[in-house]
C-alpha cells in the first residue's frame, strides 16, 4: 500500500541505521542476525528523513522541513519524498504509526 502524506510513520524497532566505510545503511535485525539481503543504503537527505520517522511527525511536515532546508520544486520535494518512503515500506523497514 503506498504511503499517505497526512499519515505518521515509524522506523521499525529491528532496524538499525549504521555508518560502515562511509556509507549510511539501515540493516534488518532478524532472529539476532543481520538480514543482508535487505540492507538499504541513505543518502545524507535520506538520513535526515529517517530521523524524522518518530511516530510523531506526519510526512507533510517532513515535506514542509525538506522544502525549507533544500533548493527543490515542491513537486519534486514530495514525489521524492513519496517514492523514499514507498521503498522504505516496500522494504518492510517502517510501518505506519498508530
């Protein structure tokens, strides 16, 4: 199901976000061990929008701090944004908060 952008969602609680040889990756915790078939690599932006998927802020007001931290079309802000948070759900990495 695509993401909502009046909807708040959350990092899943067995994910973990960790910085190897420069690069930034989210790695499924699965039964204790590490599920490198679905590590996924963040970008700085992404990282920044990871730290935001607290449960507390809905993805329009991540948009809106995106928008006012970045020289983008707004457009292009939010079909980012969107897709990012699509994969992400896709990948079973953040689930909607409740």
């Amino acid at each position: 199901m695509p993401c909502e952008i009046d909807k708040r969602y959350r990092q899943r609680d067995e994910v973990l976000l960790r910085t190897i040889a420069g690069e930034n990756l989210l790695i499924p915790i699965r039964a204790k061990l590490a599920d490198l078939q679905r590590v996924f690599a963040l970008n700085a932006l992404g990282v920044e929008i990871w730290a935001r998927l607290d449960g507390q802020h809905d993805l329009k007001q991540i948009l809106d701090d995106i928008q006012s931290q970045c020289d983008v079309e707004g457009g292009q802000a939010r079909r980012d944004l969107t897709d990012f948070m699509n994969d992400l759900l896709k990948a079973d990495l953040v689930v909607e908060a409740s």
